[in-house]
C-alpha cells in the first residue's frame, strides 16, 4: 500500500512537471516571436517610413501592440494556473479574516470610541455589566478599575477589569464622568405603601439641600457652561425627590442631587445615614 502511494505520488510529480514544462516552452516561444517580430518590423519601418514624426509614431504603436499581443498570450499559456492561484489568495485572505475577526473587531472597536471622544482617562463608565474607572487604554483593551456591587454603588470593589474594544464596536457606552466636576447624581430609596414615604420624601429633600445649598451657585454656573458649549437647554440642579411606582405594593423614592464627581458616594451614604437614623419609616402616623 505504502509502494502504491508512492508510485501515485511520483507519477502526479511527473504530470505537474511535465505541465510547467510546457508552460515554460510555450512562454519561451511565445516571447521569442514577438521579439523577433519587433526586431523585423522595427527594421522595415525605418527603412521603409522617411517622415521621423510617422516613423517615430509607427515605433510607438508597434511597441505597445506586441506588448498587448504578450501579455494576452501570456495570459492565455498561463491562465488556468492564475486562476487556481488567485482561488489559493482567496482561501487565504478568508482564513486570515476569520482568524483575526477579534483582533480587527478590536481595532475597529478603538477607532469608534476614539472617534466619538466617548470618555477618557479617569472618566466613570458602563458598557453592559461593567462598570467602573477607567485607567488604561490602549489599541486592544480599556481597562478599568470596577466600581460597584450592581448599578447604584459608588465605591470601587477592588477588582480590576480588562475590557476588549471589541465591545465598544457592539455595545452603547454610558459615561457618567461626562460633565467632569460635578454631576447630578441619582440614588433610590425603596419603601412599602403602608410606610410613611411621605415622610421620608420631605427628609430626603430637607437633608440633601443643606448639604448642597453651599455650591448651589457654583453647580449652577458649570451647567450653564456645559449647556453654552454643547447647544443644549441648562438642566435644573436643585436636589428633587421623585416617585417611581413599579410594583402596586411598593413606591421607590427617586432623588436626585448635584454634586462633585469624586464625592458623590460620600454625599450619598451621609443623606442616607442622617435621614434615617433621625427617623422611622415603619409606619405611617396616627391620623
């Protein structure tokens, strides 16, 4: 068995040595015609043409025909060997796509996030669901220093992720950094309907503007900025307490305040922490 394959593979040598062969012979013919017919023609056309400006034009169409001539016999010797070869390009090309789609989905990911200016260095972001500080960035990845457990925490869980720009590509990017020093942070405070919310959303208000009340103006005049440079109406930046009813038996108290970027955790935890250790929600007051 062994034998027969070698014998198989010694005669399909022969064939394809025999075929280039011929090719190579056919190429040498080819080329020795058309430069013998350039080399008669030449010499009939100066002998037999007395004006320079036809012999001179003659000579030029004469060239440029036999290399038309060449490469259409060159193509017809070697055209089923370039079309097997341009197949084997083909194959090729497709491979290397599939095998680098990551790698160019990556690069494409980082020209789109460059190019939308969607954050820099230092800048707090959500893509899908991570979310953290970022610290580094390069061609391939966006690293970030993760910031959580869940959605609402503002302080970081001491992990660090590394992020593909592939998801960049993909995926929408919340940056909560993007009016730099101050933002106007948003916390929720869930509560039964048989709990004295009422009470609780006059306290939440109450709390949260004595602890603004000091850079109220200052807020005001970066908004207002932010609003000139970027076309959009100023948003008000005075601390609200919304509802938001979601659940028949529940009510989650909405607040929103103005703060520094870096501190509104802080703020956050203390709001929290005087509002509640000041009152008891448990239960709604004898009417």
């Amino acid at each position: 068995m062994n034998l027969q394959q070698l014998l198989n593979g010694f005669v399909e040598q022969l064939q394809a040595s025999d075929s280039l062969l011929r090719l190579t012979i056919s190429t040498i013919v080819l080329v020795t015609i058309v430069f013998f017919a350039r080399w008669v023609l030449r010499r009939y056309i100066r002998r037999n043409i007395n004006s320079s400006d036809l012999r001179r034009r003659w000579l030029v169409q004469l060239r440029n025909g036999l290399l038309l001539v060449l490469l259409f016999g060159l193509f017809m010797i070697w055209g089923n060997e370039l079309r097997t070869f341009a197949l084997s390009l083909v194959a090729i090309a497709v491979a290397l796509v599939i095998a680098t789609k990551e790698l160019i989905i990556c690069i494409s990911g980082t020209l789109i996030k460059s190019g939308a200016h969607a954050f820099h260095l230092g800048d707090r972001i959500q893509i899908k669901d991570y979310r953290g500080d970022v610290i580094d960035q390069n061609l391939l990845t966006t690293t970030i220093l993760e910031v959580g457990p869940g959605k609402n925490m503002q302080q970081r869980s001491g992990r660090m992720v590394v992020l593909p720009n592939s998801l960049f590509a993909t995926e929408p990017v919340i940056n909560e950094s993007y009016s730099k020093d101050y933002v106007l942070h948003t916390f929720t405070v869930p509560f039964k309907r048989t709990d004295n919310w009422r009470l609780a959303q006059q306290e939440l208000l109450r709390v949260a503007q004595e602890y603004c009340r000091d850079y109220m103006a200052e807020v005001k005049r970066h908004f207002d900025r932010m609003s000139y440079r970027t076309g959009l109406e100023s948003p008000s930046v005075e601390p609200r307490v919304t509802l938001q009813v979601e659940d028949p038996e529940d009510i989650t108290l909405v607040v929103r305040i103005p703060t520094r970027t870096e501190g509104r955790n802080w703020l956050e935890q203390t709001i929290l922490s005087d509002v509640f250790s000041a009152n008891d929600f448990s239960r709604k007051p004898d009417a």
